[in-house]
C-alpha cells in the first residue's frame, strides 16, 4: 500500500462527457493549451444523461472519473452541463486531483462581462431546469437579472448540420426573442453543442448581445488553474490526444469531426459500467 | 418443474419500448381492442436505442421481454422500431408467446395500399439505417420503388410539441421533397412519435399521397394475431392498463400524456437491468 504519488506535469487532461458534445471543450483546451496532453471519454452507449435521475448521473460520473484517473490524468474537466450540475461535488471528492465543471467558467465569465447584469442562459432542458448557471451567476453577481430558457431543438439541428439555416435561424428567433424582449445585455450559450451555432446566434440577438462559450471560458478556468496548482506542462513531454466512447455510435465520425474540427485519432470503445 | 401453463385469454398485452414512443402504439391498440388489458414498459433509463450497438440493443430487449413475461402477458407488441429491427428474432425466440413488431405491419400495409409501388418511408437515423422497411416491403412487393429518408428532427419537433407549427412545416418541407420529387404515392410514418404529425404531414404530402401509421397497422396486425391464436379476451375480464419506466424521465407526465393521449395512471419505475 503506496500513498498515491503527486501527479506529473506531463500527465495529460482527463475530459469527460455524456457524449460528443465535449469535445467543442476539448477542442477549446486543445487550442488555448496546446502543450497539454488529453484524454477524453464520451459515455455515448448512456447518452444522454439529462432526462435521467441525478442518483443515476452521479453513478455514471463516479464511473468515467474513475476511467480518466486510471488513465493517469492531473485534472479533469467534467465537459457536460449534466454531470457538473448533478455530480460535481461528487466527481471532487472522488478525484483526489483538480476538478473542473463547465458551469461555474461560463457563469462567471456572464457576471463578469455583463454591462447592466441582464443576463439570459439558454441551454438543454435538463440544464435549464438544474438553474445551476442561475446559481453562479448570482454567486458572482448578487443583482443580476437571470433569464433562463431550454432550448432542446438546438442539439438535434446542431447533430443534422443545419448550422447556418433558416430553420435554425426561425428555431432561434423564437426561443430568444422573450430574451431579447427583456433587455439582455449579455447570453451564456450554456451547452457544448452550442459553439457551432455562434455565428447565427450571433446575428439573431445582434452587436448589442455579448456571447458567453461555455468551453470557451473553462479552458481559459482550467489555464488558471493549471498555473495555481502548478501543473501545466512544462516538461516538453506531451502524450497525443486520446479519444475514449462507451458505444460506438451511429455517424461517429461525422459529429465527432464536426464537434472537434478536425478528425478523431486513437479511438477506442470501453466499457466504464461498474454493474457490467 | 412443470411446463408453463397456455396463456389465460384475460392477461394483458405486453408493449415495450426503448421510451415513450410506444404508447402511440399502446393508444392504437387500445382503441382498437379496449377488451384487453395492457403492461406497458419504457425503458426510459436506456433511450435512445437508435445509437447504441445491435448487442446491446438484443440485451436491453431480452430484459424488456423478461420483464414482460414476468407480469404474465398472453403476447408482447415490440413498439420500438430499433428494437424490431435489431432483435425481433431473439424475443421471438425467448418468449413463448406471440411476438409482433412495428416493422412488418407498416411495411406490409404500405405494399397493399401503394397504388404504383412507389413508397416513401419516414423515421428515425437508426430504423432507416437499418433498411427494416426496405425488405419487409420489398418482401410483399418485389417491385417496389422504395425511398427512405431520415427525419432526425422530428422525434425532438414532438417532444417540444410544435405539431402545428411553421418550423415544423419548413422541416418536413425539406425532408419529403426528394421523396416527393420521385413520385411517391404512399408514405410509412415508420418512427412511433410520428403519428402526431399526421395533419401537418398530410398537407405537406398533399391529397395523392396515402400516409400509413405504422402504430394504427400493428393494432390492425395484433387483432388479427390474437383471433388466429384463439388468444382475444372474450372472458370480460380485463387488468387495467399498467405503465413501467426504467426511469422517471423529466417531463414524462406532460409527454406521456401527448402521446397517448390521456392521463398515465398506475406508473411504476423498475429496474430490468439484469447487469445491475
């Protein structure tokens, strides 16, 4: 019985989602970070995990935190709005290495950044109803006006491509516009489908609309903490990114490719379900 | 060990289904035969099927089957088309009573009703993936011009329940033009949240196309299948209808409700998980 070492500063980023949306964070790490190695495990054969029960989602965390510390991580970032709301402390706890959510970067960035503190949230049903960016945002900014609004066709228009399409463009102007109606200054895009929808949201809410990208503001959190913790890699030494799936699922390639923006090397599928 | 007792003509009809779905199928057969009984399961833990591997689909489906069995129904209706696709044959194998699908009915009906043999079918990524109507058309019709589209948007259009709606018109306007450019006369609405779109497809089919409801043609096929297995409940008793979910989804009364078209009464949510 060994106490458990320190980790390297060369040991890679464990990334963790429900399923391919996480890799929009991957790929903002990857780009902000790109001496890190990474490793990231989409529970796609459990996706996804927003309808479900939260004592179910804490199951399934614990399951994919345990995968990443096996695979020898230094910190891991739970990429799923899901899983940060429902399982974080829990992932925390577990852990014994930083642990980082999408919830409370994308929060603090709309606190931070918002002019007059009106600030809208859209995101899926299951985040919208955990109120967990309400939470932060009001944590950081006690004033703020929060306006909140699930928006579940975005992820299916997302997943069949239609990002720059009029139906999209219709599908937004109506989720949006009682946003719009009560004077948001600023709009956190609270899902990690949502980055690929940037520039159409963009023109639906106009110049006068800051857009806060969850991934966006965690990989710059995780550069921070990085630094803090006194982990960012400075060896020189890096692993290449690896890619983990529970189930192989239908048109892998295509969404990967379009989430991450560039192809999915070193692919394999696991199993992480302690039951099995 | 005894060998098991023929089943009673008063049990229930069992109908699984990977979520809620199914219970447009449950409504069919229950304005169709409202003499018998019903247990209906959802495995509301595990949707969708749809992404998840053919292995792991026949496992899931072997569980539902075994559950079914369990609450002593006289036949079980298949109401998810992955799993009629991807397992039929293995519940078939396992149950010992009479097993119908979704699959066979609607692709039967299609053949008989087309006038020229030129038909369209509508559903899920998976069930088109899986080219399911294809065959079974192509089996009672050899030559059969069949056209298949993939209408990923629409299951999550229903579940939003913009059923009469200008996005939904434009997105069913997009899916059914190549379709309606070949010429088809006939339309299988293969995917069990579809039949509530039926207004809104038939006036974007227009009046020369035959839209046949896959839902509506498996309570058709389960009335013939119980008369030739002599298994009609014509004792007057009858087990109110009963409602199983793996899972207590978010929303599930509001969704329920739409699709079956009343109040869910006697809901339980159960484990069938055998690896649990």
């Amino acid at each position: 019985m060994t106490q458990s070492a320190a980790p390297q500063t060369s040991a890679p980023i464990g990334v963790f989602d429900s399923g391919l949306g996480g890799l929009t964070v991957l790929r903002a790490i990857r780009e902000r970070l790109p001496a890190e190695g990474t490793v990231y495990l989409g529970d796609t054969a459990r996706v996804p995990y927003g309808p479900k029960a939260a004592e179910t989602i804490r199951r399934y965390a614990i399951e994919a935190t345990d995968f990443l510390l096996d695979s020898g991580v230094k910190a891991i970032v739970v990429a799923c709005n899901t899983a940060t709301a429902r399982a974080l402390p829990e992932v925390e706890a577990r852990a014994g290495v930083p642990v980082l959510g999408v919830v409370e970067p994308g929060g603090r960035a709309a606190a931070t950044a918002s002019r007059e503190g009106r600030i809208g949230v859209i995101g899926t049903r299951g985040t919208i109803s955990s109120r967990a960016y309400n939470a932060v945002i009001h944590s950081h900014r006690p004033d703020a006006v929060v306006l909140e609004q699930a928006c579940p066709l975005f992820v299916p228009l997302v997943e069949e491509g239609w990002t720059e399409d009029e139906v999209t463009r219709l599908t937004a102007e109506r989720y949006l516009a009682p946003l719009l109606e009560q004077g948001i200054d600023t709009l956190v895009l609270a899902c990690t489908h949502y980055p690929l929808l940037k520039p159409l949201l963009a023109r639906v809410v106009g110049d006068d609309v800051a857009l806060i990208d969850s991934a966006e503001s965690t990989a710059a959190s995780l550069e921070r903490l990085l630094l803090s913790e006194s982990l960012s890699n400075t060896s020189g030494l890096s692993t290449p990114a690896r890619y983990y799936v529970t189930d192989e699922a239908a048109r892998f390639d295509l969404l990967a490719r379009r989430l991450l923006g560039e192809e999915v090397d070193h692919l394999e599928v696991v199993s992480v379900d302690s039951t099995g």
